[in-house]
C-alpha cells in the first residue's frame, strides 16, 4: 500500500513529508527530480516513475507535485485517487491548496493524513467523515482554541464510518432547509481547420448542495433520462433502483458533494455553441503574418454564449503581434508566444473579431505549425445536451424544504485547428 | 495565526528552549510545544532528543495532544526503542478505554511502532481489539495485524492472527470485511504457497454482498480479491459478473478498473453465444471511455489498460476511436499512449479518419510525438492492406513539408512498407533519393541505404548513390556501415559489370579497415561467397524476404493474458508480468484466465469409461479374469512389415488377420482354459510358430542396432533400465527394461534373467491395445533357451501401426510375456519423448497460426526446477529428442524458446521454453489439440533436461 507522501513545489523542493510505515529516505525523489528535470513541461512529468526498490506515483495540482511512494504491487490508480481526494479535502479544508496554505496548517495536514491513510490503508477520505474528526481551522476557531485552549480535534466517534450511511452526519439541524443542484455540462471538441466537428462530447455533472435537516430521502427524475447512458454514482444513489426505474434515489451526504458524474459520448450529436473563422497567415519570404478571427453563436438556443476567453500559442518564430479587437482586449505574451483575448459575451448583431499583423523574426523561414485556438465560454441556463431535470422530491422528513435547480454550459477543451 | 509560526524558530538553543516547553504545567504551553515539535520534524529536522519530554504528554485527556503524541512516537519509536517501552502502557490503558474512537487510536498507533520489544506487548490488546464489540475498533484491528505480520510474521501466525482475520471475512460489518480481505491479500503477497484468501463460493458470496456496502477503497480491495478466484462454472461466473457491474457506474476510477478487471477475467468463461456475453460486452465500453475524460495522470494508466483490453478484446472499443484523439494540450505521456491504441483499433472502417487525424499531429510542435505519429502511418500502412496507397501518399506529403526530422522518419517506415507490399510503390523512390542528403540519423540513412540497394535495378545511378555514402565510411554508425555493405553487394549482384570496383572498395574497406568484428566477419563472408560460388551468393543475397506483419507490435498471447488478469496494476502500467519487476519478486504467482466451459473435457471422458482397463495399477497386472479379454482381444498382434505407414491407419493394420496363429502359438496351451480367449484364437496353430524364433528379422534388429551405434552427435534421452516385471510374480523371470528411439525406431530394450532353477525357452511377446499404438515389429529374439542366473540382453523394434485404445495414464502399456513355463503380464511406462519423430519442426509461420488457433484452455504450463543449463545448450539438448527449437526471443533477460514436436500419430504439441539467465527453474508452456499428453511430454522435457 501507500507507503510514503512527499509534496514538491515547482521549484523542486519538499516541502513537506509523511510516512506511513517505515521512513523512506527522501533520496528516493531523486528519481522524481530527474524525471522533472528531462520534462519539458511541468505536467510532462510521467505520473509512474520505477525506482530501485520504490515506484513514485505522482499528480500535479495547483503546481504542487504529490508523490507518493509504493513498494509493493499496488493499482496505481487507487494510489492517483486517493492523492486526489488528499488535495480536495486540502482545498475543502483551508479555501486553497497551496504550499502557503499547508505550511500555515501544517500541524492539520499532518493530523488529516494521519486519519485518512491507516499503514497505507484508506481509513477516512469522506469529508464529512474527517470534518467530524478534526474541525477545519477557521480565524474564528482558531482564535477560540488560542483563548480557552480547546483543541481541533473532535472527540466523538465518527459516527457516520459505522452506519449504513457511511457519508452522512448523523444529528444535522438546519434552520432553513436547502437543497440546490448544479447541472454543469463541458463540452470537448475538436474542430478541424474546416469548421467541420471532427470530435465532440460532453462531461456532465450534477454538484448539490444540500442543508436539509436530519435524514431526507431524495428522487431526482429527469425529463430525458436516455442521454444518461455511461455514469459514474456519488455511492449514496442507489443503483438497483436507477437500473429499473431511471430514477435518483439516494441520502445525500450534508452539504457540497458531487452527486454524478455523466459522458454524452462522441457517437450522439453534441451542438457546438459557436463558430469560429480564422486565417492566420504567413507568407513566404516575408516577415509579417496576417491574423484574422471571427466569433460567432450557432447551436445555443437563443441563450447568450458569455465569459468568453479564446487563446492560442503562436508559432515560435512570432516576435509580436500587433491586433485590433472589435471588444474585449488581447494580450499577447512575447516569451511564451501565448495569445489571449478575453472577448466577454458575443452579441450575435455585432461579431466579435481579432485582426491584425504579426511580425516574424527577421529572415526566419515560415513556421512549419499551425497554431491551435482554445476556446473558453459560458452559457447560463442551459446544458447542452438538453438534459432537464424533472422533479425533486424528499421523503423520510416532515418540513418543506427549499429546492432549486441552476444549468450552465462551458467549455472543456474545446479546440479548433487552424 | 497560522501554523507557519513553528517553523519559524531560528533562535539558539531550540531544542533546548522546547524542552523547557514541554515540562511545562501549563496544557495549552505543552500542546503549543508538542505542535512546534511535530512542525520540525515534518521538515525533517531530528527532534529524537526530545523524545522522554514528549513521551510524558501522553497521559492526557485531551485527545488532540494525545493524537500529536501518537504522531511523534510512531516517527521515533525507532531509533529510541527503550524509550518506547515507557509508552507501552499508556497504550494497553488505552485500549481498554470506553471510547472506542481511543480504543481504535491506541491499537493502530501501536502496530505504527516498528520495535520488537513493543510488538511483544501488543499481542493481548490486539487480541481483544479484534473482537471488540464496535466495528470501527475491529476494522481498525484487522489492519494491525497486517502491520505486525510486517514486524514479525511468525509472532503473528504463532499467535493465531491469522485466523482470527479469516474469520472477520465473515463479519457482520461490511468495512470489516473489506480490511480483513486488505489485510489478508498483504499478508499473502509476501506467503505466495499459503492458502489464506481460501475463496469458495460461500465466502465469495461474503464479499459480493460486502462489496454493495463498503467504502470506495474496500470496493478495490474486495474486487481485487474476487479476481483471484476461479469460478466453477459459467454460471457461477455470470452471477458474479452481474453483481460485479453496478460497479463500473463508481465515481472512483480505481474501483471501475477493479471491476473491468474481474469482469474481462470472468468472461473468458462465459459461453459466446450467451445473450448476457453480448449485454457484458457492451457495459464495458462507456465505463473505459469515461476514464478517459478524467486527469491525464488517471488517463495515462488507464489508457496503458485499454491498450491490454484492445488487444485482447478489440471489439469493446472499436466504436470509440474518436475519444482517442489527440488534444493538443493533452501531457506528452497521453499523447503517446493514445497514439498507440488508435493504431489498435485503425480499420478499414475508420482509416480515413485516423490518417487524417495522423497528418494532422505530424504537423505538431512536439518532436517525440511527431515522429511517433509519422511512425503510426505506417503501421497503419501494414496493419489495414487497403489504406496502403493512402497511408503512402500521405508520408509522401510529409516529405515535402521538407521537415527534417519527419522526412526522416517517414523514410524509415516506408522502407517497412515495402517489406510489406514488395513490388508495389517502388515508384515513390524517386522522391525519397531527392532527399537523401538532409539524412542524418542512423536509422534514416540506414533504410535509405536499404531501399537503395534492395531496388537497384530500378535505379539508375544507385551505384553513385551509394558511392556517395560510401566516402565517408568510417564515420558511419555500424548499422549504415553493414547496411551499406550489404547493399553494395546487392548491387554488385544486379549489376556486377558496373559495380565491380565498388564492392571491392566496400569489401576492403569493411575486412581490411574495420575494427567492428560484426561488419569484418559479414564482409569475409560476402567476399567469399563471391569469390567461390557466385551463384550461390545471389541466392543468399537476394533471397526472397519474409514478408513482415503488425504482429509484430503485440504483445504475446501468453504474456497478454497474464496481463489481463493484472489489470489496473503495476503490471498493466509496466506491460510486463509482476514477476519481472516486483522487488525480489516473492509472492508472484502467474495468473491465467479460465477456460472457456464445456468444451475439451469430453474426449477424455468418453475414452475413459470405455476402456475398462484404465484403472489398472501399473505394476504388475493379475492375470486373470476380463483383463485379459482385454489384454488378448483380438488386435494384439505385431505386425510384421516395418516399413513407415500412415500413422493413422493404425486401426485397420491390427485388425489384419496374420495374428489369430501368432497369438496362439505365443500364447500357447497355458492360457487354453480362459473363456475370454475363445471366440479369438479359433484360427489354426499352423505355420506360425517357426517363425518366431527365425532369424529373418534378426538381421533387422542387428540393423537397428547398428543405426543406434551410428547415432546422433546429441543422443536421445534414454531413461535408465527399471525392474518391470520383477521374479518372484513371474516364477523366476525377471525383465527389466526401457525405451530408447535410435535413428527414427522406437525399441524396447530388455533384460532377461532367469532366477529360477531350470532353462527357459519359447519366448514371446504381446502388447495390449495402447494409447499411440505401439505394437512389436517383429518377434522377441532370443534365441538361445536361458540357463538358470543367466542374462540375455534383448532389443525390441517397436512400431506404431497396433491397435489404438486410450490408456491411463497415457503412456502406459501393457506387456504379455510368454516362456515354457506360464505367460506373465505386466504394464510399463515409456516416455513419450520416444514417440516424437524426426520431422517434427515446424514452419515458424504455421507455428504462429497454429499457436493461435489451439484454444486457449488446451495450454498448460509446468515448471521444471533446478536446471542449469543455458537455453542453447537446453535447445541442443531436446534438439536430440526431436523436439525442435522453431524460433528464439530474448525478453528482458528471459530466452523465450519456441518449440515443436510431432508425435507418431501426427499430434502435434507447441512449446515455448521460458529460461531465466540465472534463474535454475524453467516454465514451459504447452499448447496442443489433445491436451493430455501434455502431461507426458512436460515429463520428457523433465527427463531430458536433467539428463
């Protein structure tokens, strides 16, 4: 199992060390450093890494490497999710997750890792579980604890670990009772130089947020269950009864949680919210290129497309671009050759569009790629996949509770070639 | 106030100042110290010195300082061990405590401290722990007992931990159940012969109804312990299969990986033609492609699995190329790997696409991903016939981006391209000799050079083609430098009245000036090839090439399934077995997929029951009653021609008629009270008995013997001669004997001694109906009666004509020996080995197929201990016993030997020969259509090897 955890800032250094058998010398990051040291890019770094005797499994997040340290045949990807499930109860627990944040929590984070991993066994990864155990430091507490000198530390039994509800409080009590659900869709794609849609899906997912009093049972029905055919559970819904009747059925853990996660796959026509007409051009022999870009809305149902950031890597050989946006304004950066153009919401009667020049390095011969534009976008009230919830009901609970359902569409990685 | 004020202490005299902190009486000061402690040693700062001040916190109430305590002892306990006694009954305190939360803290910080001395006093609490009443207590036990198996194994099974963990698989609470299975498999992994995760269907049924019930993590450990078990049936396989999928919809991509494992595992038995194959098939799909949608570190080791899965099971997928398109933000480790399963699944279907898409990243930015893009066109290239032309057009293409190092590169495969459709794009030559000067990597020049001087005659100024290399010669890596040579020759060969001073200059130039051995030796051997038989070198030279496959990139069926059965593992990540790279490699046991049901048991059966002889004991056979029906029924009799016939026509040979008299004579009056004989034996006693003393075929024995003095260089394994029929049962007659094969003849070679009081003459021999029908060819010789304690050496030439009838075990056979005084009966085993004929090597293609084709439930693998031969010398040695070494590869330090050996019956039988440099234990791995002579032919490979 998971014998040891290093976490190494983008500088190299680590910063912070956890061992949960025996002591692994901290000369076993060598290893991670020269794979560093040979990527070219931070997230270039292979996440399996042998070493002599140990393996080093790593994720980057927030431009913090977790390494962790294995020596016996384990699932690397049981080792790559819990790392995960380390960094989100970190950013559940202190806002951020940053080597600031760890350092000023120092004695937390050792405290939390020593409750979610048991000599390299899981022992409590659910938040609400380890939020039970130790309290999450806040200003107010802490300054409570300096003066009366109570601790963090809880001292019940986590009673949720033994029930049949592992993920749930036991004894929650809300004055007003909330229940309220993110259906948040991302769109991937591909589009090649064409416009034509050589690849396209959707990532879905539902987020809640639920303040509901005691233990409320809930159903979620779905206008269009159909479009959910490859999802992944929150385990507190109960399959049998999704498999038979294509309903939600669960007890929600108290408060933020991740109740499914779905894939409208490539083979279903995705809608593509907007177009996008380029010609990035250089010429032989001469030192300009010409950059013309035009956005426009197409499948969006009469909802505004909003937040939108477009960005692209520009050659090498481009010392600068010189650009004029009909709105919103560009950046772009001369080291990294990055362009970006926060162009804010389309106004379908009005086009937004980026044209100008950009000057090559003297006597350089025309770049052999061609750059790649990465959109990014919004879209309030609408998943676009057409997914609509049908109701929401609660069982097991006398009061009224206040529910409420929001819808949005963003871009993934939504690429198009140019 | 945060706590990045512990680590800002820079003043003198820390340790010191901290010492003061920790005896202070107030409890806020000492948990402010404890913190500052616990904050120095996270940066690795050494705090040991401190450890009795800690150590005296402990006795508290407050369980956030008792936690910090916890965390300080379990770092130190080490390097401070009599130190750590002092701890050790606040913890047996402890684990007494009403709170169960403390109870399940003491034990597990406890198991934390690696010190024997402690590890002594755990035992108790641990006992009781481990049947507290609290589950959480319990589950937190059943992983201390993991950890002190760690610290000392054998306090752990004398204390009958062990035990107490198996029974907690049947615990009422399913986190129990899942961290006693944890536990269990870490445990077993360092005992690999131990029976501790004991799996029948009860306890599978545990853990199936565990596995609805517990955390995410217990999900992985249970599913992971489900895949090591091997149902009974397919319909104990599907039940498990359908409790098993709800799993792939987890939210946790580990758990979904555990699940595709047990689920391809498991469908190996599940018939074909099952409506619920087709439904399990489908399932899978979604499942992988989400996986993909989730962080390039999970991406990555996914897509390392489905390149396995693809393989093995290519039409989960093969809907799905899409997702595998490149992002071109995606890391540079996912790039490749999604590279490499869409060439996987690229097919006549979606070809087009894929070039498309292959084009397009040949235009990327990144150099590594680039050329493994231009690389994947021509695999496409050779893997679908019909995209050829389009895959060849589009490397043209790339040729003129004049991008050097894709040029390069598309030279390379298009020189593999042409391996693959000789005769059909030569005319795209022209375009790659214009850019044969910005070649400048090895491998590039190299396959230049190769399309050179393969094509000569079709270029016309190759000879100034290659001239132009050839200038400078000894700055060439040695691949161009042979390449070059041998292309040179070729050329010669084509166009010898030209070329002739230039193959001299080569010639020289790589016998005379080199100091590469390799590029010397090939240069004599050209030189003098040329120089004797000019003839004979253009058939060497010019031989017509094996055309190349894309087999070429999978991995080995053998090796793919073990890998199947490790998915979501190192191994899969590694593609290579567990054995290969698990530290020390203790506890790895090769893991196979079940065979499909219902087929490959039924002939074994049927032959089974009818011979009524089957259980007979191989010692001696009592001569009486229906075994000597059997024994005596009608095909007993040696045929008398030698001469190779069909094997299979052994049935319609023995049926011949010549036997009734040979039976009878043999057999002579002594048996005439036996009613089985009877209806048999009615044929005349004529002519025949002369005959079997008559020296006719004597002169054939003499043949034969000459032919095994003759020999071969690698003698057959003979087995040493064994007591077959010992004097006390046969009234004074003992043989002993064995089987040897001397130039393609099968004999059986005997020693007679008399051990009784008076002469023995008239002897004679019968076998019964065997499995390869081996029947004598000729008479017993002996020729002179025996004298009392007198030995008589006696060669028997055996054929393989006589009548068939299974026996068990198959190589079994059974002997009628006749003197003056009373026929005796006894059975014999001879190796198989001796049945293996001279032409038994196969063509390596048909080898391939045949491998293949032989379903997978025929293979059988055995280990074979304590050889130390190296593969050659294994290879000459089995060489001898006609079993023939088909084809050679070196893996990772292992000789993988590829064998075939034909049996007279015209069974063939595939081996691969897995040998470890240094490692004296061999695997072999058969495969055969008849899978139980299996079994046999493992016991010749023994039996040769360590002879």
């Amino acid at each position: 199992m998971i014998h040891s955890l290093f976490l190494v800032n983008a500088s190299g250094d680590i910063f912070l060390e956890k061992h949960w058998k025996s002591v692994v010398s901290r000369s076993v990051c060598d290893y991670f450093f020269e794979a560093q040291e040979r990527a070219t890019e931070p997230e270039n770094v292979p996440p399996v890494i042998p070493t002599p005797h140990h393996y080093l499994i790593s994720v980057l997040r927030h431009r913090i490497y977790f390494v962790a340290v294995i020596q016996s045949e384990v699932p690397p990807l049981f080792v790559i999710e819990f790392l995960h499930r380390v960094v989100d109860t970190f950013q559940d627990y202190f806002g951020v997750c940053t080597e600031a944040a760890i350092k000023d929590n120092v004695v937390v984070v050792y405290e939390l890792l020593e409750e979610m991993l048991d000599n390299g066994f899981p022992l409590a990864t659910e938040s609400n579980i380890l939020k039970e155990l130790i309290k999450p430091p806040t200003i107010l507490r802490t300054m409570v604890n300096t003066i009366t000198g109570s601790t963090n530390v809880g001292e019940q039994l986590p009673t949720g670990q033994l029930s049949v509800v592992p993920w749930r409080r036991t004894g929650v009590k809300y004055t007003n009772n909330e229940a309220y659900f993110d259906v948040v869709e991302e769109i991937d794609a591909i589009i090649d130089k064409s416009g034509s849609t050589i690849t396209a899906e959707i990532q879905g997912v539902i987020d809640a947020c639920v303040k509901l009093t005691g233990m409320p049972d809930l159903t979620l029905s779905f206008m269009n269950p159909r479009l959910l055919d490859d999802v992944s559970f929150h385990p507190c819904v109960r399959f049998k009864r999704w498999e038979a009747e294509r309903i939600l059925s669960f007890i929600p853990p108290d408060g933020n949680f991740r109740l499914l996660s779905y894939h409208v796959s490539s083979q279903n026509l995705v809608a593509i919210p907007v177009y996008v007409k380029h010609n990035i051009s250089f010429r032989e022999g001469s030192s300009q290129g010409r950059f013309d870009l035009t956005l426009g809305p197409k499948q969006t149902m009469g909802k505004a497309v909003e937040s939108v950031l477009v960005s692209s890597q520009l050659p090498r050989g481009v010392l600068n671009a010189n650009l004029n946006p009909s709105q919103g304004t560009y950046t772009f950066d001369p080291v990294t050759k990055m362009l970006t153009w926060d162009v804010g919401k389309i106004n379908p009667q009005k086009l937004p569009s980026l044209k100008g020049t950009m000057s090559l390095q003297a006597g350089a011969s025309k770049p052999d790629e061609n750059p790649t534009i990465n959109i990014q976008l919004k879209i309030q009230q609408m998943a676009i996949s057409g997914l609509k919830v049908n109701r929401l009901d609660m069982y097991g609970e006398k009061y009224k509770p206040f529910k409420g359902i929001k819808y949005m569409t963003k871009a993934g990685k939504f690429q198009v070639r140019t | 106030m945060t706590d990045s004020k512990y680590f800002t202490t820079t003043k003198k005299g820390e340790i010191f100042e901290l010492k003061a902190e920790l005896n202070s009486d107030k409890k806020e000061k000492k948990k402010e110290a404890v913190k500052k402690v616990i904050a120095s040693m996270t940066v690795g700062k050494d705090v040991s010195a401190l450890f009795p001040d800690v150590v005296n916190c402990m006795q508290t109430d407050n369980l956030e300082l008792k936690k910090l305590v916890y965390l300080y002892l379990m770092n130190y306990a080490k390097s401070q061990p009599d130190m750590a006694i002092m701890a050790v009954n606040t913890f047996v305190k402890d684990c007494e405590d009403p709170n169960p939360l403390i109870r399940a803290l003491a034990v597990r910080t406890m198991g934390c401290i690696r010190v024997d001395k402690i590890t002594e006093y755990l035992c108790e609490p641990l006992r009781k722990c481990l049947k507290d009443e609290d589950p959480y207590v319990r589950k937190t036990a059943a992983v201390c007992v993991a950890k002190l198996h760690d610290i000392n194994a054998q306090l752990v099974e004398d204390q009958g931990f062990l035990d107490t963990l198996k029974d907690l698989i049947s615990d009422s609470n399913p986190m129990v159940v899942a961290n006693a299975v944890a536990a269990l498999s870490e445990i077993a992994e360092s005992h690999p012969n131990s029976n501790l995760l004991d799996l029948n269907p009860q306890t599978i049924n545990k853990l199936l109804t565990a596995l609805n019930e517990c955390t995410e993590w217990g999900q992985i450990f249970i599913l992971d312990c489900l895949a090591n078990y091997t149902p009974r049936d397919d319909r104990e396989s599907q039940s498990i299969c359908e409790r098993v999928t709800p799993r792939l919809s987890h939210a946790n991509s580990a758990v979904v990986l555990s699940a595709v494992k047990v689920l391809m595992k498991f469908m190996e038995m599940l018939p074909k033609d099952l409506d619920y194959y087709g439904t399990l098939l489908k399932k899978l799909a979604p499942p992988l492609v989400t996986l993909l949608s989730a962080e390039p570190e999970l991406q990555y080791v996914a897509l390392r699995n489905i390149n396995l899965i693809v393989q093995r099971r290519p039409e989960i997928l093969k809907h799905e190329m899409k997702v595998f398109f490149v992002k071109y933000n995606d890391p540079i480790y996912v790039k490749l790997e999604k590279l490499d399963i869409m060439i996987r699944l690229a097919s006549q279907a979606n070809i087009a696409q894929v070039l498309a898409e292959l084009k397009e990243y040949a235009t990327e930015v990144d150099v590594d991903f680039v050329r493994k893009a231009v690389r994947a066109i021509g695999r496409c290239a050779i893997k679908v016939e019909q995209s050829a032309e389009r895959c060849v057009s589009t490397l043209l293409d790339l040729i003129q981006t004049k991008v050097n190092y894709v040029v390069q590169e598309a030279i390379v495969v298009i020189k593999d391209i042409f391996r693959k459709y000789p005769n059909k794009y030569e005319s795209v030559i022209a375009t790659l000799c214009e850019n044969l000067d910005s070649l400048d990597e090895p491998e590039a020049r190299a396959a230049m050079i190769w399309i050179v001087g393969e094509y000569a005659e079709r270029i016309d100024n190759a000879d100034e083609l290659l001239e132009s290399f050839l200038e400078g010669f000894h700055d060439e890596s040695t691949q161009v430098q042979l390449q070059l040579l041998t292309a040179i020759v070729k050329l010669f060969l084509k166009k010898p009245t030209e070329t002739q001073e230039l193959v001299q200059q080569v010639l020289s130039l790589a016998t005379q000036d080199s100091d590469n051995p390799d590029l010397r030796d090939r240069g004599y051997i050209y030189w003098r090839l040329l120089s004797t038989d000019p003839v004979a070198a253009k058939e060497v030279v010019l031989a017509e090439k094996p055309l190349i496959s894309e087999e070429t990139d999978l991995i080995e069926p053998t090796l793919l399934e073990e890998l199947i059965c490790h998915i979501g593992t190192l191994a899969s990540v590694y593609h290579k077995p567990p054995s290969a790279f698990v530290e020390g490699s203790r506890g790895v046991q090769h893991k196979r997929l079940p065979g499909s049901a219902g087929s490959g048991e039924s002939e074994s059966q049927d032959t089974g029951s009818a011979a009524g002889v089957t259980e007979a004991p191989p010692a001696v056979i009592p001569s009486q009653g229906d075994l000597l029906g059997d024994l005596l029924n009608l095909d007993l009799t040696p045929p008398t021609t030698t001469g190779p016939p069909p094997p299979s026509s052994g049935m319609q040979m023995g049926a011949m008629d010549l036997l009734g008299g040979g039976l009878d004579s043999l057999l002579g009056g002594d048996l005439g009270g036996s009613p089985a004989m009877g209806a048999g034996f009615s044929a005349p006693t004529a002519a025949m008995p002369a005959s079997f003393n008559a020296p006719v075929s004597g002169g054939l024995d003499d043949l034969f013997d000459l032919g095994g003095g003759v020999g071969l260089p690698m003698g057959a394994y003979t087995p040493p001669k064994t007591i077959w029929l010992p004097a006390m049962k046969a009234k004074g007659l003992e043989i002993s004997g064995t089987f040897v094969r001397r130039a393609g003849v099968i004999q059986m070679e005997m020693t007679l001694t008399n051990k009784a009081m008076s002469v023995m003459t008239d002897f004679a021999i019968q076998f019964n109906r065997n499995s390869f029908g081996l029947a004598p060819a000729g008479p017993l010789q002996v020729l002179t009666p025996l004298s009392p304690n007198q030995s008589i050496e006696v060669a028997l030439p055996l054929s393989t004509v006589g009548p068939v009838m299974k026996m068990e075990p198959l190589n079994n056979l059974q002997v009628a020996v006749k003197n003056n005084i009373d026929v005796f009966y006894f059975s014999c085993q001879y190796p198989i080995s001796m049945l293996f004929v001279e032409d038994g090597k196969m063509e390596r293609q048909v080898f391939l197929a045949t491998w293949k084709d032989i379903p997978n439930d025929n293979e059988s693998q055995f280990q074979i201990k304590d050889c130390h031969l190296n593969s050659d010398a294994a290879s000459n040695k089995l060489q001898g016993s006609n079993i023939f070494t088909i084809a050679k590869r070196t893996v990772e330090g292992q000789d993988m030997l590829y064998q075939s050996m034909k049996l007279t019956n015209s069974i063939w039988v595939l081996a691969e020969l897995r040998v470890q440099a240094g490692n004296p234990n061999y695997t072999v791995c058969l495969k055969c259509r008849a899978a139980e002579v299996s079994q046999g032919v493992f016991q010749c490979y023994e039996a040769v090897l360590k002879n």
